[in-house]
C-alpha cells in the first residue's frame, strides 16, 4: 500500500468518474490503500441521497477488485491517533486521517481542510 484514498477517491475510481483525468498520477500508487471506514461513510452518504451506491455491492466490488488493498486495521489503533485530531469535527475524516497517520502512508485526499492540516500526503497534491 502506497497511499490510502479518501472516501471520494474510491467512490470516483470504482465509478470511473470523469474527475479523474485532474490525478493522471493516481495509477503510480497502485495498489491502492483503503480503509475500511471508508464503506461506513459510503453507506451513510448512500441513506442521506449524496451518493447513488447501492451497498453491499460496492463493497464487494472493492474487496475483490486487486486494484485496491483494503487496509483492516485494528479499530482501536485509528481511535487513538484519531483522538488528537482536534481540527475536524467530522469523525469520517478523523478516523481516515488517523488511519493514515497509524501506517505513515499518504493520504489521497483533494479535502482542503485535510490537506490544510495533515502532514503526510501525495507530493501530487502538496500545495504548501
């Protein structure tokens, strides 16, 4: 794993999203890393209507896919670190962060706010 996705990546790699043609880079980082906190937030955006996935296809599709590692971290590891991320209130991007920063890998992210304040990111996406 070279890189872990932000939820948003996923959902555009496993769509193919036209967006993707902004990360002509991504593919470099394949396999790409996937956190399974990432599914919970899928499911909760599909029950509000931001997301049109039907569930649990979309996360069968990852798992399987070899394109993607589906990083099953211990839950309690991300909760720690994730407990000094004072700089976001939603617990989504607390705990993909948290995961992030438990295996020092990059985090995929295009999240201004996360880009903003997390240290380990692709170099494609360090505007600092």
């Amino acid at each position: 794993m070279t890189v872990l996705l932000d939820t948003h990546f996923l959902v555009w790699l496993v769509l193919e999203a036209k967006r993707l043609a902004k990360f002509p880079w991504v593919d470099r980082y394949r396999p790409w890393g996937v956190s399974p906190v990432s599914f919970l937030e899928i499911q909760f955006l599909a029950e509000i209507g931001r997301l049109s996935v039907s569930n649990p296809e979309f996360t069968n599709t990852v798992m399987t896919d070899p394109r993607f590692f589906v990083d099953d971290i211990p839950l309690a590891i991300p909760i720690r670190h994730a407990l000094t991320l004072d700089w976001t209130r939603d617990p989504f991007d607390r705990l993909l962060v948290a995961h992030s920063i438990a295996r020092d890998v990059p985090f995929c992210t295009v999240d201004r706010r996360i880009l903003k304040h997390h240290r380990i990111i692709p170099a494609e996406l360090d505007k600092r």
